[in-house]
C-alpha cells in the first residue's frame, strides 16, 4: 500500500479478501467433503466474473488513459500497483485452491467412492469405453477450426468462459508440416461422464474434456499429434447496452450479448501440460504473460457444482458428503379458511429464508393470481429461476383478467437472456411490461396485491424484501422479506410502483426511501443523527448488516459517528473499504463476515436513536453502484413483533463467534484467537428445526383441522 | 357521495397531477394511490394563449396512463372528477382541448374558477388541521398557494375568513412577463417586491397582514422546501422555521435551475418553478408577524375529495357556509357598509324566507344566496348612494366571495340590483345572461329582500316583526312593539310592489 493517508481499502483486493475467506471454508477439513469442494468451485466462478468485470474495467481504464499510474483515489493505488496486486494474490488462492484439491478432495473422494478419474488412471476397459462413446456421441458434435498462419487470418472465434481444446498437429509424413487446430468442448453434454458401474460402490466420472483431449487425435488421420492443452478465455462482460435504443431496449439487449463473446480477452487459464501451446495461443490472441494462469489440474472448477448438487439417489456412494438436509419451516400455515391474505391483517410477516419456508412468499403471489378479490398485482422483478413459479402465477392472473404490472430488468447481468423471453410471454399473457429504466438497474424487491375485499373494502397488501423473487436462490441465500398490509407502507410502495412504471413523476416517500433518490441521504442523516445524540451516559449504537460496503460518504459518516463515541457494529459479508479500529478515526467500530453454509444477502441496519430504535431492511448495498445507478429501497420495520424477530437475527449474526472473522486495520480478516461456539446460520437453523417440530406436534395431537362452516 | 373508490385529477399550469382516494363512512377519503407528470400546458399558454398540439398529445398520453392505474381499481375514466385550472382557464382553444382529451381518454374535465381553488384549498387545510381547527380560531392566519398560472390566498380573522383572492401571479407567467421585460434574477425579486407591495396593501383593508401569525403554504414549491428545511409536524404537515426558510430561498436563488436539478433532486420543470414560487412564498410571510411556515401535506386534489364527500359531511358544508358568510361580511366592512343594517336586513329576509318555504319553493342553496345578498344589497352606498343598487351589482360581480363561483355571484349581483327601484328589462344584460331558472330565482328572491329591506328603512332597526300569517290575498307582518309603523308602512308601499307581482299578495304590516 501507498504511503499517503488514504483512509479506504481498495475495493478489488478487498473483494480478493472476500474469495479468500470461501476459500477457507472449502480448506476447513470440518466441512464435508463435497461441500468442501463446492466452496472450492464456488471461488472459480467468483473468480470468472471478477475478471470478466472489475479486472476488464481496470484494464480497459488503463488502455484509454495510456498507462497505468492512476490512482484509486479511495486507497492512493496506482493501476499498475492494483493489477499486480491482484494477480499476485490470485495466483496465490489459486495454487491453494488447486493443492487443496488434489492433494485433498479429490483423494478422499475417491476413497468415498466419488471418483474423478484423470487419464492416467484409465484401465484398458474404460479407454474402450470411452473411446467408443467418444465417437458416437461426442464426435459427431466437434467442429475442429484450424487456425490460420500468424498475418494471415484471425484467430478463430474462442467465446467467453467455453472450454476449448488444442492440438499442435505434425503431419505424419512431412514432419514441417504443422498445423494448429482448436476444438470448442460442447457445453449440451454434461461435463461429468459417468462410466458404467463395476459391481463395486465407486461412482467414476470423467471429464468431458478430457475425452475430447484424449481422443481428438480421431479427427485427424494422418496427422500426429505434437501437443495438446485445454483452455479457457475469460472476456470483457463489462460492456453497456445502448441506452438511447428506447425504440427497441430488447433487441439493443441482445446485442450486449453477442458483443460478449467477441470482447477484448481478460484471462486465460490454461491446463499446464503443454508448455509449448501457451506462448501461441497467448500470443495470437494478444494476452500478456501475466494475463495467463496455468492450471494444475482441471481448468474451470466453476462447473463442479453440479457434481455437488448430486442427491444422494442419483449415486449412493456420495451420502454423508454434504451438509445435513435442512428443511425450512412455516411462518404461517396457510389453509382454506386461513389465506395469508388473512393473516396479514392481523399482523406483519418476515419470511427469513432459507430458515422460514420461501413457499409463503411464493403462496402471497400465487394466491393473489388466482382470487377473485384480487384486482391488480405489481411486481418488480432482477433474477428469477428458470421456470420460475413467480412468473407462472403472474401469467395466470393477467390471463384471468387482473392487471399484472411487471418492472422486469432487462438488464441483470447474465439473466438477460432469461428475462428476455419472460418479458415475451408476459406481454402475450396481457401483463403490463416495463422494461426497465434508462441508465438505472430495477434492483429494488417489491410487491403489492390490490384486492377488493368481502367487506367491499379495498385492501392493499405488500411484500419487500432484501433478495430476488427466485424460488431456487431461497434454499441457499439469506434473505429477508417482509409482509403487511400496513395502509402507511402500501401508499408508498404504491408510489414507488408509479414512479418506476412512469405515471408518475418521483414524489417523496414518507416511510420507504429509494435509491438514487434520497436513499443514501436519508442513511447518511440519520448516522448524523445518531452522532449528535450519542453522550457518555447513552452512547450511540449502530449495528448494520451487508453484502458490501463501499460507498465513501457513507463510510466517512460512520468515521465521524465513531469519533463521537457512536459504537458501530458491522457485519459485512464481502466487500468493506472501511478501516476499522484506527484510532482517532475509527477506534469505536468493529468489522466482521460471516461466510458459511448459505450466502449471507440480507440487509439490515439499525440505529438506537437515543431509545427510540428504528430498524430497517434494504435491497442495497451501501456502494456507489447501489445508491447511484440503481433503483433500491430501503423499508423500515414497524411492528413490534417483526421488528423483534430481525432484531434478533441482527444480534445473532454480531454474536457470531464460530463462523465470524473479524476484519483488522491492515486489511487481514481473522477468526478471534479464542473461537467460540455460537455460529448464526447454525442458531438459525436449530431454532427452525425447533419450531418444525412444535409445529407438527402441535399438529398431530392437539386438534384435528376439521373441515366446515363455521357455526 | 357514496362510499367507495374515487379518483381525481387536476389539469394544472405545470402538470397532471391523480389522486385515487376510498370515501370511508364518515365521508372521510382515504388516499390510495397518486401519481404527478410535468406537463407544458401552463408554458403554452401563458406563452402564446393557446394549448400546442404537442401537449395535447402529452396530455392524453399521461390522462391514459392515469387511466391504467385507475383500471386496478376498477375506475373508468368518466368516473372521474377531473379539474382544470388557471391555464386551462385562460387558453383560447380550451373547448376544443376538453372535448379532444374527452374523445381519446375519456376522461371530462371540468374547468374551473378561481375562487373555487381557494374554496378546495381552504377544505384541504381543513382536512389536515382535523380536531385541531381551534389552533387558528383564536389567531389570524392565511393560507397561501403558489401556482403556475395564479396564486391562491385566503385571511382568516379568528379563523373566518376575511379574504379570499386569486392573484395571476404564477411562476409560469412570471417568466413570460420577465421574458418580456429582459431582467434576470435581480428583476424577478424586484418585480415580485412590486407586486407584492400593492397587494398587500388592498388586503390590508380586509384584514392587516402584521396580524397574521398562522402562515400555512400548500403546493409545490412549499413541499419541496419542507421536503429539503422542513421538520415534521404532529399531524400531517411540516414546519419550516422563518430563518431556514429564508436561507433556502437565498440558497435556491444562487443555485440556478441546473443546480438544483442536481443538488435538490428536482425535475427541471419543477427547478425552474421553485425560485419565484418561494420568493413570492418569502414576500408575505415577511409581512406577516408568524415565525414558521406551516406545509400541510396536501393539495387542491384532497380539498376535491373532501368536497366529494361533503354532503356525506354536514359538518363541513355548514362550515363552508359560514365562511362564505364571513367573507361577505368582511367585502361590506372593506366597503364600509351599514353592518347593523345588513344584518338586520339578512335575519328579516331568512325569517320570510323561512316562513314562506311553501311559497316560494326554493331550497338550501337559494337560501344562502339570497342571505349573501342581503348582507351586501346596500354595499354600493360606498361609491354613491344614488343608484347604489347598480354599484353594488357591480361591485359583487368584481368580488371574490369564498365558496361562491361565478354563477352563484351572477345571481347574487342581480339580486341586489334588483333590491330597490325598477324590475329587470330586456336591456339588463347580466340579468338576461341568466338561465331561465335563475331569472325566476333572482326575481323570487329579490322581492323577498325588498320587503326585508323595508322594514328596516330607517336603518335603526327598530321594527322587529313576531309573526308571520299568510291569508288568501296576503301575507300580515305582525310585529312585536307599538312603535309608529306610519315610515315602514309607505316603503312597503313603494318596495312591495315586486313582491305581489311575482307571488300574487299583498304584504301588511300590522
């Protein structure tokens, strides 16, 4: 780091920091195995996406200015300092993670009976097998591309993140004859190729690519084979659609995803058995040595996770290498004479996912698709599953005649496609489509249900929350919505829904704030807030948990609630540029994360306000992007009963002592010397496995659900 | 009105503004949803006089996007109540832009008066002050709004008003006058100054704005400096403290529109609006003796829905009488009228009217005409007193009366024409502009008073009439003392004449 005060972290090797602590947990020998290995694999997609967008923009900051001696004006790093930086430490995690790997996984997997078998290890049978399943199956799919003479021709066409392979070919009699040919591994077969069974436990899979390397020389009779490698090239995905393509946002969206195949090359991993290979391929496509990561080991361990997500069905060699099965319980129980509907007028409901069964969120929309009171549904959504149930529901109301508006991002990076052909059918269906905003992300969860109820009441209904309408993601992300039919909240959702479909201009909202508006202001005032009222006899308290924190305003404002004697509690997952315990300037502020079994994603903050505690939760992390370029909320708790629930869970993540790694002024994230026993996702889940259990209980031998009229 | 879902929407100089509200059983709406998009109707017309086809165009594309929103409810346009105000008022092609809104939104604007914002204006004040409507009734206060194309104030001494006026100063149609004039920023403050000045100094007679303690400022410009100086109030309004408000103004006035668009977070439509609407703000209340600006969070919209649900809500139409009551009273005072007089003049004309219900046949609404008109048939004496029936026409049809529209001052200023001397001719062209109906009230009405107006000739209000018997060929006005009736007696003579005309008896005074 720089010698000037420079008060900040930098925010890509903060983020370095973050991939790190998933790394340890795929290191923790505590772990089972497979869970170990998800870890592992969940860092290389991190890591994917890291170059595909920080490092692309670093690098294409560097190109435009001409070198690279800017500096980051949050942590005084010059470009050239923070790419060196970043491939030092990359390099660093990624010799771990590969170690970890093979000297450990992959090992005690195969003595578990989950085999990934290199080519080394085939026997004669397997390489017949293979060898006759290569050429009916795969090798009808192989496009080889030889690649033309240096000033001759482009390189051909590698795509973004798809697996190739290389042969360096001689040809068998005239050996200056040299060719090179590349293979694009086909990414419709599953990657995993299980072979059959031998009477034994063991379940023995090879890679796809492997096969593809093995057997290639097939394609070329009469040529041999001088060398061959596997690689994979990590492009710019960091380009923006057209903003002023109003006419036709979809078809401009589109376009943005072509581009992404053909953008300037970031990285290249490449297998590391053919030393000759890399120097060509690297040189062709323009990367520099230090844009190259060699692999030891099978490249992009991203796609591993599907050999995680196995259930035990589908190989019983592989039980007892994951996490216990975890089931969620019910928040409420809904049943024909109780809707959720009803039960929301009584009182306010938060779904923590993935301890509090996701279902009732998902029974709020699809209730409201089909009731007659129902009149209209508004709903944003960024990222749903594949057939997502969500849009299903929406699609059956506005074919039932209700009015469905639906602010659907077009732009939610890497879901463009998807939500494409959702917005499509919608559309058919007769729902209302916004199709996002020019220039800002919809990243803003909200819901509302207008139903015209049996008293002839309307009543509106609505739902916020801190994560993504997505059914899928519920099982594994830390979430928390929120449920009520509070007239005061549903006004402003109301208008929230009006300015972001374009009836109406942005007003002030009274209890939600909204990013860009006067989200950021509203956090900043109310952290001043809390310093003008913190004394000695009642000091101040600010407890917040996040993804990412980043934004410098907002951190400034928490270095001067600090300085005031406000204690500052953070729990931030990932990213946090804030310095903490420097004294005079952040000694009252404590920093941790917790990574685990589920992705931390919730947001919460809460402040003491001399007493008269506010709690909020909020689709935004505090970063620039999210309080500049975004559409966010940030909703407030209001009901006693609510406001203690996730008051609880805020107390729990900071008590932490088991899973939590507290962040140091120099930027090292560490467990405490003395780690405890308390971990929050574990606390969590006991408490639902409790409640489960009272619940059945409850409903087995207290009373039987009879069914009729009441009397 | 029923209960149920409404929705109303207000054409105004800056933009289309939508409330959808549920009338509760009390009468009392509760806001559902609203929405607001800048328009340019107001820059049009205070520009070239009439409506651009590119706004019209803006209009109904925002007017069926409304139209959207309502449709959740399950409202249709022609349901609801929509509202034009100053620019729809003063374009040219106004008829022509309300029917083509009408055929390709559906929706039927109604355009309306002046005075009729303020009376909206005074029952959205109304609504947020609630219970607590003593904290202005033992103080004298004002309610301000500062629109695009006109300013709408209201005095009210004691809580009654004293004044309610509509003033063309808007923010839109200042920047066509400066336009005009070449100035820049120093000249808007001095032009303001100006007008304010003269202003103020004619509502000094009804009310003396040093007085005032109780500033209430509704609209935009007042939302946007509570959103930006503002501290929240115990119900639904915010205050602004006199200093911070006179900071913001100085502040705002530096920024320029392009600055606070981004320092504010304001529309440009609405950036540029801001400086003269709160210079014009800072003018009066710098005039008056309060020491805060109070913001209701409302608007004219909530004041429509309150007037929707009025007649659900006797309480409230009483209370909107009885300020028409006291600012009729307060326009003799500013005239220097006989008040003793009036009033005694206005309880013999009820008392008649009353008693003459099967008579006459007339309701509610003619009743308080007809008492208005009493209050102020004499308040032409002020020019001179020959021919003071015609200057007290005249003076009421140049008045703002809260709570009456033009149609009701119409009828009102005929009515006291017609209080003394000769019935109406053909050659009356305020009487002959009135529809049939209105002619026969005018005429009912008016000999109703002239027989009030008798009985007090002497203006000492010594004649007090006990009862009333109606026989076949007359009515006996039977009074209470033994005074010499000789002096009532021959003016009735004279002033009745009308009075058998229209209803066929003869009035004796016993």
């Amino acid at each position: 780091m720089s010698e000037r005060n420079y008060y900040y972290f930098n925010r890509e090797l903060s983020w370095l920091e973050f991939n790190a602590r998933v790394l340890e947990e795929g290191l923790d020998r505590s772990n089972p195995l497979l869970e170990r290995l998800r870890f592992l694999s969940i860092v290389a997609s991190n890591f994917d996406e890291f170059f595909m967008i920080r490092v692309a923009a670093l690098k294409s900051r560097k190109r435009s200015l001409g070198d690279g001696t800017e500096r980051d004006p949050m942590s005084g790093l010059t470009l050239d300092e923070l790419l060196a930086a970043i491939s030092r430490r990359t390099r660093e995690l990624a010799a771990r993670q590969y170690a970890c790997l093979s000297h450990e996984l992959l090992p005690e997997l195969g003595k578990a009976g989950l085999c990934i078998l290199d080519p080394y290890d085939w026997d004669i049978d397997s390489r017949a097998w293979l060898e006759q399943w290569f050429i009916n199956q795969v090798e009808p799919l192989l496009t080889p591309v030889a690649v033309p003479p240096e000033g001759e021709g482009p390189f051909p066409l590698t795509g973004n993140l798809k697996i190739h392979a290389a042969f360096l070919l001689r040809h068998a009699l005239d050996a200056s004859q040299e060719q090179l040919v590349i293979i694009q591994v086909p990414s419709n077969i599953n990657r995993f190729v299980r072979l059959p069974g031998r009477g034994d436990l063991c379940t023995r899979f090879v890679l796809l690519d492997n096969i593809v390397l093995a057997f290639g020389h097939l394609l070329f009779p009469g040529w041999l084979i001088k060398e061959k490698t596997l690689f994979k090239i990590t492009r710019d995905a960091d380009i923006g659609v057209d903003e002023d393509a109003d006419d036709d946002f979809v078809a401009a969206m589109e376009k943005v995803l072509v581009d992404r195949q053909v953008s300037p090359p970031i990285r290249m991993t490449i297998s590391a058995d053919s030393e000759g290979l890399e120097p060509i391929i690297s040189s062709r496509l323009g990367l520099a040595v230090e844009d190259i990561y060699p692999i030891d080991g099978p490249i992009d361990l991203g796609s591993f996770i599907s050999l995680c997500n196995m259930k035990g069905q589908e190989s019983s060699s592989i039980q007892n290498l994951s996490f216990d099965s975890f089931e969620a319980s019910k928040q409420f129980d809904d049943s024909e004479d109780k809707t959720v509907f009803d039960e929301l007028r009584n009182r306010d409901i938060v779904v923590h996912s993935p301890y509090d069964h996701y279902g009732t969120v998902l029974e709020f929309i699809e209730k409201a698709a089909t009731d007659r009171a129902t009149l209209a549904i508004k709903i944003t959504l960024y990222r749903t599953s594949g057939d997502s149930p969500f849009v299903k529901a929406l699609i059956k109301a506005a074919r039932a005649g209700k009015q469905v508006t639906v602010v659907l991002e077009l732009k939610a990076r890497f879901d463009e496609q998807r939500n494409i052909n959702w917005a499509s059918r919608l559309e058919q269906a007769g729902a209302i489509v916004i199709y996002g905003l020019a220039k800002l992300k919809v990243h803003a969860k909200a819901a509302m249900v207008v139903r015209k109820e049996e008293d002839g009441q309307i009543r509106r209904y609505i739902h916020l929350s801190t994560g993504n309408y997505n059914d899928r993601t519920a099982k594994q992300y830390s979430d928390i919505s929120l449920l009520s039919s509070s007239p005061a909240l549903a006004r402003d959702v109301a208008d929230f829904f009006n300015s972001i479909s374009g009836l109406s201009s942005i007003g002030e909202l009274k209890h939600l704030a909204m990013a860009p508006y006067d989200l950021k202001r509203r956090i900043i005032s109310m952290i001043d807030r809390e310093a003008e009222r913190s004394n000695a006899a009642s000091r101040g308290l600010i407890i917040v948990k996040m993804n990412s924190l980043g934004d410098r305003d907002i951190i400034n404002a928490l270095y001067r609630a600090s300085c005031a004697g406000v204690r500052i509690k953070l729990n931030i997952r990932g990213v946090c540029l804030l310095k903490p315990g420097i004294k005079g300037l952040s000694e009252n502020i404590v920093v941790s994360s917790i990574v685990g079994r589920f992705l931390e994603h919730s947001r919460i903050i809460y402040f003491y306000n001399a007493g008269n505690e506010e709690l909020y939760l909020s689709s935004a992390d505090w970063m620039p992007r999210n309080l500049e370029r975004r559409i966010e909320l940030m909703f407030p708790v209001l009901e006693d009963e609510a406001k203690k629930r996730v008051k609880g869970f805020l107390d729990l993540y900071i008590a932490d002592n088991k899973n939590a790694r507290h962040l140091g002024p120099g930027g090292r994230w560490q467990k405490p010397e003395k780690s405890g026993k308390l971990s929050a996702q574990e606390e969590l889940m006991k408490e639902a496995r409790k409640r489960a259990a009272k619940n059945e209980g409850q409903g087995k031998h207290t009373r039987l659900k009879v069914r009729r009229k009441a009397p | 009105m029923e209960q149920g879902i409404r929705a109303v929407v207000e054409i105004g100089s800056t933009g289309l503004r939508l409330l959808i509200a549920e009338i509760d059983s009390r009468g009392r709406p509760v806001i559902l949803e609203s929405a607001s998009r800048p328009s340019s109707l107001g820059k049009d017309v205070f520009n070239s006089g009439t409506i651009s086809r590119d706004s019209l165009q803006e209009c109904v594309a925002i007017l069926r996007s409304f139209a959207e929103l309502m449709s959740a409810y399950g409202l249709k346009p022609e349901g609801a109540q929509v509202v034009g105000t100053s620019a729809l008022r003063e374009a040219a092609n106004r008829d022509a832009f309300v029917d083509r809104v009408a055929m390709r939104s559906g929706f039927r604007i109604d355009i309306i008066e002046a005075i009729e914002e303020n009376h909206y204006m005074f029952l959205a004040v109304q609504q947020v002050l609630g219970g607590k409507s003593a904290f202005i009734s033992k103080t004298n206060s004002m309610i301000i709004e500062v629109g695009g194309g006109s300013t709408e104030l209201m005095l009210l001494k004691k809580g009654k008003i004293a004044g309610a006026h509509s003033l063309r100063l808007g923010t839109l149609r200042l920047g066509q006058q400066l336009a005009m004039d070449g100035e820049g920023h120093s000249g808007l403050k001095r032009y303001l100054a100006d007008n304010v000045r003269t202003i103020s100094n004619s509502l000094d007679e009804e009310l003396s704005l040093g007085s005032i303690k109780v500033f209430f400022a509704i609209g935009a410009d007042a939302m946007i400096a509570a959103r930006l100086a503002g501290t929240q109030g115990s119900g639904d309004y915010q205050t602004i403290k006199n200093a911070d408000f006179f900071n913001l103004v100085d502040r705002a006035g530096q920024l320029g529109t392009e600055k606070l668009v981004s320092e504010f977070g304001l529309e440009w439509s609405e950036a540029e609006a801001l400086v003269p609407g709160l210079l014009i703000l800072r003018l009066f209340l710098e005039r008056s003796s309060a020491t805060e600006l109070i913001v209701p969070g409302v608007s004219i919209r909530e004041g429509l829905l309150a007037a929707m649900a009025a007649s659900k809500n006797q309480e409230l139409d009483e209370l909107v009488h009885s300020q028409a009551q006291a600012s009729a009273l307060n326009l003799g005072r500013k005239f220097r009228f006989n008040e003793e007089h009036a009033k005694a003049v206005c309880r013999n004309t009820l008392f008649l009217f009353d008693q003459l219900k099967n008579l006459h046949g007339m309701s509610l609404r003619e009743r308080r005409l007809l008492e208005i008109s009493a209050i102020l048939h004499d308040i032409g004496s002020f020019i001179k007193s020959s021919s003071h029936h015609k200057h007290s026409e005249y003076i009421v049809l140049n008045s703002d009366i809260f709570g009456l529209n033009r149609d009701d001052l119409l009828i009102i200023a005929n009515i006291v024409r017609y209080h003394r001397h000769r019935g109406p001719q053909d050659s009356d062209t305020n009487y002959m502009s009135l529809i049939r109906e209105d002619r026969a009230l005018v005429l009912k009405a008016a000999a109703i008073l002239r027989v009030a107006d008798a009985l007090d000739r002497d203006h000492t209000q010594r004649v007090k009439i006990e009862r009333l018997e109606v026989k076949e060929e007359q009515i006996v006005l039977i009074t209470a003392g033994r005074e010499d009736l000789t002096l009532e007696r021959l003016y009735l003579a004279n002033k009745a004449d009308m009075f058998e005309d229209v209803f066929g008896l003869k009035v004796v005074l016993i």
